[in-house]
C-alpha cells in the first residue's frame, strides 16, 4: 500500500513545485 502511495505523494509534490515555480515566472515577467 505504502509502495503506491509514496510515488503518488512524490507526484504531487513535484507539481506543486513546477506550478509555484511558474506562477513566479508570470509574476517577475509581469513586474517586467
């Protein structure tokens, strides 16, 4: 159980981050 749970976590982790990161990148090229 814990096998597929870790993966899905990891997952979603990583999404997070690239959604956080791109919402950065519209905010400094907005300022710009």
């Amino acid at each position: 159980m814990s096998a597929l749970i870790v993966p899905a976590v990891e997952l979603k982790t990583s999404r997070t981050i690239v959604l956080a990161f791109i919402k950065l990148v519209v905010i400094v090229l907005n300022v710009l």
